[in-house]
C-alpha cells in the first residue's frame, strides 16, 4: 500500500501542504492548526522539515487507546482516529513518538493524518517533490540508487591524483 | 499447549490477548472476570461523568472481537491458586487448570480507615458501578466533597463542577497532586480550580464522616473546620486484587514483584498492570505504576511470552494526562526537586504554558505540563529520549528542533 514520503532536502517551506491538509479537513480554514502535517522552520538550523504520520506497522497511538478508537483502514492502510469514539484524552499525543497527532480543541478530540482516504491532498499540494505517495518500495529504491550513486562518486575522486576536476 | 488462563479483563488482559493471538492463533484462552460485563477501560469513566462521552463509548469495540478469536469468558472470581498442580479455583465453584497463567486482575480503590467513611453516599470513582452512582447523585445534589487529589480525584471533581456542583478538595498532603505535578505546578492548579469556584483544602485530616438523617453529610477535619456535602467522592489510592494468592507459592508484596520476560517466581505464571510490579525504565527492578499505558506495555510483553516469544520490556515510564479545569495537565517520569538535579522552564513567549524540563546527572528524566495540548505532542517525542537514556547536546529551548532534524538524518 502506498504511503506519503517525505525528503525533507527538497522542501521550500511553502506550506502549501499544510493549507490543502487544513482546508480538506476542515472545510472553511486554511488555517496551520487544522493541519495534519506541519513543516517546521528551524531557522537557525538552516532547515525545514515537514513531518506527518507514517501510519507505522505497529502503531504506539493504536496500542495506548484506551478507547479503541484508533483504527486502521483497511482501504488505504491508513492508521485513524474515530473522532466518535475519542473521549480527547490525549494518550496517543503522548505515545507518539513523532509528535504526529494533533488536538482540535473545539471539538475536544484528538486528530491526524488519514491519508484522505487514499489521495492525500498535501502530496497533490507539494510544489518541489519533497512529498510523494508511493510504495515503500519504490521509495526505498530510489534511496538506494542515491546512496549507490554518492558511494561511487566517493570512490572516484579517492582513486583520481589531486589537480584534476571531478565532472560527472 | 491446552490453554491459557488469564485473570482479569483490563488493559494488561485485553493487551496480553492482542499479543498472545499475533504469535499463536490456536491456544484457547481462558478470562476471568469479576467485575464482569464487556471490556472498557476506567480512563474514560471521568470523561463519561463529565458528558463528553456517551456511555456507549466506554466500551472497548475490539474486545467484542475476541469472542470470535478463541477466547472464551467467565464472569466469576478467583478465590485460590494451586500453583503445584495448575489450576485456579473460582467462586462459581469451579476449577480450572491452565499450562499458563496471566494475573492481571488489577486493583480496586480503597476507602482509607476514617470513621464513618463506609456508607451510602461516599463514592470511589474506580468502576462502572461508581459511574453509574455517581451520575444518579449528579442529577439532583448540589454540593460535593472530593477527598484526595490525584489525577482520577480531580477528573472527577471536575466533572462535579461540569455540572454545576459546588466542589471542596481535602487533601492531606501540603499542596495537591503531590504525586504528579511539582510544587510551582500544584499552584498554578489551585490557582485554576480557586477561579473555577472550587475550594481546596491542604494539610486536612479527616477525622470522621458524620451524616445527618436528611442525608447531608458533614466531613469533621482535625483542627479545621467541618466541611457539608450531599455526597462524598474518596480517591485515596488503589490496592492490587491479589487476595487469591495468600496460600499459594508465587511470592507478593503489596503487589507481585515480575521480571523483564514479566514472569513471577513460580514457572508459567506471569503477572502484568496494577496487580504486578515490574521494572522501570530509570532502572529500578519491581515498580508499580497503576497507569493504563503501563498496563498495555506489561501485558503486550506476557502475552507474547506466554506463546513462546522471548521478549524483555524496557521498562515502564510513568506518564499521565488529562484534561481539567481548562487546562491540559500532564507529567512524565520524574520532575519533583528531590529528584532532579537541574531543570528548564518554558518561557511564557513560547505559548506553551507551564512547561517544565527536568534534568538529573546531564539526563533528562522528566516533564511536566499544565498547559497546551499541542504541548503534548512535544512530550511524545521526548518520551523515548527519557525512555533510553540519551543525552541530548542542545540546549532545552532547542530541543524540539534538534529532535525533527534528527528524524531524517542520514
């Protein structure tokens, strides 16, 4: 099943996944906190990073509930929350050790990613390529060929005498 | 194997079932309750009381499921263990052998030794039974004394003042929720509460409960003055349901001391939740937390032991959230000053609240909040830092960030 990746060297910070992610959750803002992923901006640092769930084989939020409302949709493989069934206890934004799972204040329940139901909006958002929906595999592959690329490039210039240029 | 016994219906239970069925689909399994009725889990009575969930929703849908996975239930109570010849006597008179044992019959709430603090009125928050008592008194009285204030005793204090009842607190302790907030925390609390119209009283001893015959009662504290209620909601601790163990060979204290595999002394006979005491994630060897989560996390390990797996827990991290009196209260592992050696305050610029970071040896051992929801998220992604130890060269303001941009570092 496919999954949202994420390549953080490619994010701009646009936040465009953050306004279609507010927008097709809650249908009348744009507004960051009705979010299910966020980019975070670490100036000082030089970096920005987008995370949102990754709908985790063996989910801490699913395990901890103490309501059951946590559930996996066997559609998409999404991991979600019945928001029926979420008595806002807060438990999972503990368990979560990414610190994906969100609070909707208003409604006094706890939120996340649900994938939207198979056609993630972020993903459709993203201007620089730094979010995808694939197979794990696919992305997996593409890491590969990366590192196998940067490895042999490594090597070259170690064999080559010094003075010369190293074009690829 | 012929079957699997386990002794309770809570969260280390219903984990333990989870777990066990992912490794060994076929062994039947055995549950005994005594409290009885469908799964649910005692987080969400508070939120019941309180309104914001209906009571349907306090039962736990995946436990329906297991019927059909193997597991059959008997609703009855374990009076005696004959660990030499393996099996359990129940109070329906019958007896069941087992090739493995879990207790997980968990603890119920205690009413402490006060005069006249056992009789109709003086509630415990602890069970369905309580809930459903508590909802009858909610409908018609108007004034409400909460003795003790952890966390289940102001969930329900709050969920007293929801409705409009005038609530007292008496707390022995010098400040509240000594047990889970630090000393700045358990102001801002009172704080809190004094805005929300609730009056809280330290350093009270009760000495007695009187009740008049019009039912009002009167609790008389030493060297303060009587307080009146309509009703009485004592949360003054829990003890382990391990009575059945008396003549038994598995050794317990106030609780059955486990190790890492969450086994007992006596071989097959395993223990997990408020009923053991296994090790903790700062190292100490046999704690109990009576926490849901600590539950999940020893009774997932059990089960998969119990069906041939050798897996060793980490430990329990203590940690504990709620929301009350329009605030979000939360702490993880240590944060008292005796604990601690070093600590991080939040500043208010940072919108989260009171947030403290708590440090020991160059460590950071703990957080507590009373705060932003959105603060618990951030706490989520220290706990394995807490969990396994690790030091964390950045300097506390940062740490948020230094934790995202480690999550896809290559």
């Amino acid at each position: 099943m496919k999954v949202i990746t994420i390549d953080p060297t490619k994010c701009v910070g646009c936040r465009n996944c953050e306004l279609a992610c507010a927008f097709i959750n809650s249908k009348t803002t744009c507004e960051r906190k009705a979010s299910m992923i966020r980019v975070n901006h670490y100036i000082d640092e030089h970096a920005v990073i987008p995370m949102t769930c990754l709908h985790c084989d063996d989910p801490w939020c699913m395990a901890v509930c103490p309501a059951g409302a946590i559930v996996r949709d066997p559609d998409t493989n999404a991991v979600v929350i019945d928001q029926d069934k979420c008595a806002g206890c807060k438990m999972c934004m503990l368990a979560c050790p990414y610190g994906n799972i969100h609070f909707d204040e208003e409604r006094h329940v706890s939120t996340k990613c649900t994938l939207c139901g198979g056609r993630p909006r972020c993903v459709g958002h993203c201007i620089s390529g730094a979010l995808n929906f694939e197979e794990v595999e696919e992305y997996a592959a593409k890491t590969r060929s990366k590192v196998d690329e940067q490895m042999s490039r490594r090597m070259r210039m170690k064999c080559r005498p010094t003075g010369v240029s190293d074009n690829d | 194997m012929e079957s699997i016994v386990i002794i309770g219906n809570g969260a280390a239970g219903l984990a333990a079932i989870k777990s066990f069925r992912k490794y060994d689909p076929k062994t039947p399994i055995t549950v005994i309750s005594k409290e009885g009725g469908a799964a649910y889990s005692r987080v969400l009575l508070p939120y019941v009381l309180r309104g914001k969930l209906t009571y349907d929703k306090l039962f736990i849908p995946y436990a329906e499921k297991f019927k059909e996975l193997g597991v059959e239930y008997i609703e009855s109570e374990v009076l005696s263990l004959d660990d030499k010849n393996n099996f359990i006597s129940l109070s329906d008179g019958r007896q069941l052998t087992y090739d493995k044992l879990l207790i997980a019959s968990g603890s119920h709430a205690l009413l402490p030794p006060v005069e006249g603090i056992d009789q109709p009125g003086v509630h415990n928050m602890w069970t369905r039974k309580d809930l459903d008592a508590l909802t009858e008194e909610f409908k018609t009285k108007k004034e409400a004394i909460v003795v003790g204030s952890g966390f289940v005793s102001l969930q329900a204090a709050w969920a007293a003042r929801s409705h409009g009842i005038r609530v007292s607190i008496v707390e022995i302790a010098d400040r509240i929720m000594p047990l889970v907030l630090d000393i700045r925390g358990s102001t801002i609390m009172t704080e809190q509460m004094a805005k929300l119209g609730v009056d809280v009283h330290t350093s009270a001893v009760t000495e007695r409960v009187e009740k008049a015959p019009d039912g009002r009662f009167s609790l008389v504290l030493k060297d303060k003055d009587t307080i009146p209620a309509d009703f009485i909601i004592v949360g003054a601790g829990v003890r382990a349901n391990i009575e059945f163990l008396k003549d038994s060979g598995v050794v317990f204290n106030r609780t059955v001391p486990v190790d890492d595999h969450m086994r007992t002394n006596v071989a097959d006979i395993y223990a997990a939740g408020d009923a053991a005491a296994g090790p903790s994630a700062f190292g100490d060897e046999h704690v109990t937390h009576a926490l849901w989560p600590t539950a999940v996390e020893m009774g997932t390990i059990a089960g998969a032991n119990m069906a041939g797996e050798d897996t060793s827990y980490s430990g329990s991290l203590n940690m504990n959230v709620t929301e009350m009196f329009g605030v979000t209260v939360a702490s993880m592992g240590k944060f008292n000053d005796s604990d601690i050696d070093n600590y991080y305050v939040y500043g208010d610029e940072t919108g989260k609240g009171y947030c403290k970071l708590c440090y020991k040896n160059d460590l950071i051992v703990g957080i507590c909040l009373i705060g932003t929801p959105e603060t618990v998220g951030m706490m989520g992604k220290i706990r394995p830092i807490i969990r396994r130890r690790l030091a964390v060269d950045c300097p506390p303001a940062k740490l948020d960030a230094f934790l995202s941009l480690r999550f896809f570092e290559r």
